[in-house]
DNA sequence: CGAGGGAAAAAGTCAGACTTATATGTCACA
DNA sequence: TGTGACATATAAGTCTGACTTTTTCCCTCG
C-alpha cells in the first residue's frame, strides 16, 4: 500500500518500525545510531534520516549523549498510516484492531449522514454498484469479491461526506475490513442481514435520507463491533 | 506544544512545513534539496533529513532526476498533529477547524460513552473538578480560566474512553477549544446551556450512564457545530 | 556530603566525492 | 514524418571522515 521501501532508509524503516511498535524495543529502550547502522548495513546519513521519520512518528525520541530513546505508547502518532500498518502485521494486531473498529463505530455512521447531504450523482452510482456487487458475491463463497466491494463501499462514503480527515479513514477501514476476511475467523458467507444493510445504506444515501444512512450505518458498525466481542451491557 | 525546533533540520520544517501545507508551494510545484539547502543555509544532509520528515507526513514526494514534489492536498497525512498544528496557523485555518469540528461531532460522543462504563474514580473524580471549574469561570469575561478547565474536561473524556486513538486526539480537542477562544469571535461570556450540559456529562459519567453520557455530549457538539455554521436541515 | 568542574560519549553538523536512476533530447532508420 | 534506440545531463541517493555541541557522569575538592 502506498510507498514502500523508498530508498535504504525505507528497507531500514520496514525493518526497525515493525520492530519498535511490535515491542521488540519497549518503551525506553536506548538505541545508538552508529549501532543501528552497522546492524542494518548502511551508512550513518541513512540511518538518520530513518531516525528523523521514527521521531516524526514520536515513536523515538533523539536526545545528545544518551540515544535514540522509544517513547511510550501513548505517545505514538497513532493515526499514522505506517504505523497503523506496522502495527496491524505485528503482535499488537487484535488490540489496534479493536481500537480501529471502536473509532469506525463513530465515524462512519456521521460520515454516511454526510454523505446523504453531499453525494454527488456519480458517488451515489458508485455506492449502488459496490451494494449490488456485495449481493452477488454474498453467497457461496466468493469471500474475496465481496471484500473488494465491501472495502470499495466504505471508501465511498467516508469520501462522499466532503470531509477530509474521514476521507483519509478509507485505507484504514479498508484494510481492517480485509484483514477480517483473511486473519481473523470468516469461514462462512458474510450475514446476510449485513448485507441487506449495505443496500438500504445505499438507498438512503441516494434518497438524502440523512438521518436513516446514519441509523443504518450505526447498525452496520454495532455488527463490527459485535464480531470482536465489544459488548454494550 | 509537543517538541518544537529540535535541532536545524526542525527549524527548516517550521519554516517549510507551513509553507507548503498554506499552499506557498501548491500541489505538483517541485523543489530541489540543494536549492533549498542553500535557502535555509544548512547542510544537504540537514535538508535531506528535513525532506524525509516532510514525505514521511506525505506532503511531498521525492523522485530521482526530477526533485521534491509537493504532494495533492488529498494525499497528506491530516491526522499528523504537525500538520494539524501548521494547518491551524495558517490560511487553511477556517477549514481545518471545521473539518475538526465535524470529526469531534462523531469521537466525542461515542467516547463519553465508553468514559461511562471505563472510567476509574479518580477520573470521575478529575471531571467532576473540570465541570465544577468551568461553572466557576463562567460569568465575568473569565474566558481563560474556563478555557483551561474546558480543554482539561475534553481531554480526560477522550482518555477515559480507554480507546488509544480517541485519547491522542486530547491534544486537536483543546487546540480547536484554544482557537474558539483566541482566534475567533468569543466576547462574551459561554453559553450557560453549554456549561449545564458539561456538568451533566460529568453526572452521567460518574453514574456509569452511558446512553445519557453519550446524548449530552452529543448535544454539546452540535452547539459546537451551530457556532460554525455547520447545520443540520 | 554536596557543589563544581572536567572528561567522555553520542548525537548533530558539515563538506566533498561518488553512484544511480531517469527524464529528455538526439539521431538514425523506416 | 514518425518512431525507436541510444547518449547525456541532472538531481537525488549514498558513503566517508572530520569536526562541533550538548549533556551526562564522575571525580575531586571544599
């Protein structure tokens, strides 16, 4: 997804963030970069430049006669593509799945409200033809073509709503979708009352029912929740 | 807030950083390392690790043979609290905070909710103290006493929720909050419903009512969004 | 036992040379 | 005249070595 090892200092980040958000370094841990760039081969610009992205991330904290020092959890710049990434294909995995799909519960039913106010014609096509393709693939099996029109469907609407800061969700929804089919448990077709859902979502979206997309979306993300055992008692 | 100017290559992303994000350098410009490295008067290596910061944010791209990029405003990591921060502080502003505002609209309830049901006594205890402290600021052109007891309140719900990425947006919260009061139109005293409505939320979390937590803070959000604009028909 | 000063360690900075990828222009050939 | 291969120029990428600066730690001295 996106840039992937850009350069060396890529290659050095693709190895080093997984290793840092991944625990292998816990928070406090002192790394030197002389070291680092010995162990990884390159020469001290590069490893820098790695260190100045980590610092960027606030994974790192560089300080003068000490080292490169990890920071925290709560510290991390967690909305950051990378890390989201980096954290998503290591142990924390089921932990930053759960705090993404918390965070969807509450964007994306305001975001599909949005979207019933501004969708463009196109976008409302758009979202008609992602339900109809979530339809056809929800029976049988056909687990990979009903994600690509799932993740296609959510992308729509955080982008329909006009607002920036939902519209860059889309690869991150889109990837916790994806990882549900492929890591976690998803033997059998996808529920059909989900599925159902998405199509009255779509109609909603079409009609400017503001008020139904965003009841129907909650209903679509209270089953996210459900699925990861985040109970509402 | 956070770390400023931490050595050159920092100094250069405050001077570039907001240049870029204020559309100094719009979308598809191209810039050269040296020529920038001359501008700021550091060295290639200094201008390179800034540079990498810069692509590590999205903001730009760097190709071989061609030069550092300035990326689609679509493209940008709008989640970095850097950018958020030089956004904030420039043209961009009144967007970037509706844009907030809205964001604010779908996390802030959902994390009063969770506050409900997670939230340890002394939390409950910090909330109470917040609510109390806005009502005591309320009245007599204490606007930034009660500011300071505002942010405060904001940034304990989100912590409380007990869900990482609603907690790191602690710190968007309380510099939208800052720029209600010093930026924009804010001569009087707040909205005494405002005020109420903080208290009530401190109750409802304190009594592990999660559906009134949630409402109320939802209603405290739509006066946020009225203030803007932001309506609802 | 505390304050002050010195030494060491690691990051920070700089300059210069070299490598690599690639956009672009040129020229021959169809 | 158009098209493809090849040469060239360019700017990023990389490496190395020397030097500076800050900050911690420790040792001495009062």
């Amino acid at each position: 997804m996106s840039t992937p090892g850009r350069g060396l200092h890529g290659h050095v980040l693709d190895s080093l963030g997984p290793a840092i958000t991944g625990g292998e370094y816990p928070p406090g841990s002192v790394l030197r970069t002389d070291e680092l760039a010995q162990h990884f081969e390159v020469s001290r610009s590069v490893m820098r430049e790695a260190v100045r992205v980590l610092e960027s991330m606030h994974l790192v904290e560089s300080r003068r006669r000490v080292g490169v020092i990890v920071r925290p959890k709560c510290e991390w710049n967690v909305y950051d593509p990378q890390v989201i990434r980096w954290r998503l294909a290591g142990a924390d995995r089921p932990h930053q799945l759960r705090s993404l799909t918390v965070l969807r519960s509450a964007v994306e039913p305001v975001a599909a409200g949005l979207a019933a106010r501004h969708a463009t014609a196109g976008q409302c096509a758009e979202l008609t033809e992602c339900a109809l393709g979530m339809v056809a693939n929800s029976r049988g099996h056909q687990l990979e073509g009903y994600l690509i029109h799932d993740m296609a469907f959510h992308r729509v609407i955080l982008t329909a709503s006009g607002n920036e800061m939902f519209a860059r969700l889309g690869d991150v929804v889109a990837e916790v979708l994806a990882g549900r089919t492929h890591h976690e448990v998803m033997f059998e077709d996808p529920d059909p009352a989900a599925v159902t859902l998405h199509v009255q979502v779509a109609e909603a979206v079409r009609e400017g029912d503001a008020a139904r997309a965003e009841e129907l979306t909650r209903q679509i993300t209270v089953g996210a929740l459900q699925e990861l055992d985040i109970l509402a008692p």
